[in-house]
C-alpha cells in the first residue's frame, strides 16, 4: 500500500468539502478556477502565503456565522453518536442542535485542536 487515502475515502472527502461550499453559498467550481488563475500568475508566492491568503478568504465568509469551539471530548462524544456507539443523552441533544444549525448555515464548530492547523 502507498499510505495514499483509497479513492473511496478521497470522494467522501471531496462530497463534505463541496457540501460546505454549498452551505457557504460559494461557487466551488468558480473559487477552484479562481484559486489555480491566481496560483499560476504568482508562482513564486509560498505556500505558506498562499494559505494565509486562503484562510482570510474563508474567514471573511466565517465572519457572518457564530463560531463555537469545542474540546476534543466533545468531538470524541459526537463520535460515538455519529457511530451509533454508546453516549451520553446530553452528546446526543447537543449533536443533533449543533448539526442542525450548521445544516441552516447558522454555525461552525470547531475543536480546538483543529484551529491549530485549520483542518
């Protein structure tokens, strides 16, 4: 095996990221054709610049949504959930309020360990 994710994964990965382009009301196709426009013209921007920049883009679209931060407990917990393992009643409750408001676009959650690296 190559340690590459199988393709199964890599489309699974690719349908949440449309998913939340979708919810963000960003044209993925259009900000993808963008991204590569400006990538080529600026070759010689780093990685790293290219990322900042990136990430101020999305954040100006975060901006206009509540953001709540969770512990990695909480994550582990919705987890189970998500899984259908044993969890609490209270992961259960807060699962189901904190998925149905970021499906109306009103929220993100994010781990904290996540903000680290922008997951």
């Amino acid at each position: 095996m190559n340690g590459l994710p199988d393709q199964a994964i890599m489309e699974k990965m690719d349908q949440s990221v449309s998913t939340w382009f979708k919810r963000a009301g960003v044209d993925r196709e259009a900000f993808d054709k963008e991204r590569w426009t400006i990538h080529q013209a600026h070759p010689h921007v780093t990685l790293e610049n290219y990322r900042c920049r990136l990430l101020h883009r999305f954040g100006k679209i975060v901006a206009k949504k509540i953001i709540i931060y969770l512990d990695l407990k909480y994550w582990i917990n919705f987890r189970k959930v998500l899984l259908e393992q044993r969890a609490d009643s209270a992961y259960v409750s807060l699962f189901e309020i904190l998925t149905e408001q970021v499906n109306r676009g009103l929220s993100y959650a994010l781990s904290a360990s996540g903000c680290s690296r922008n997951s």
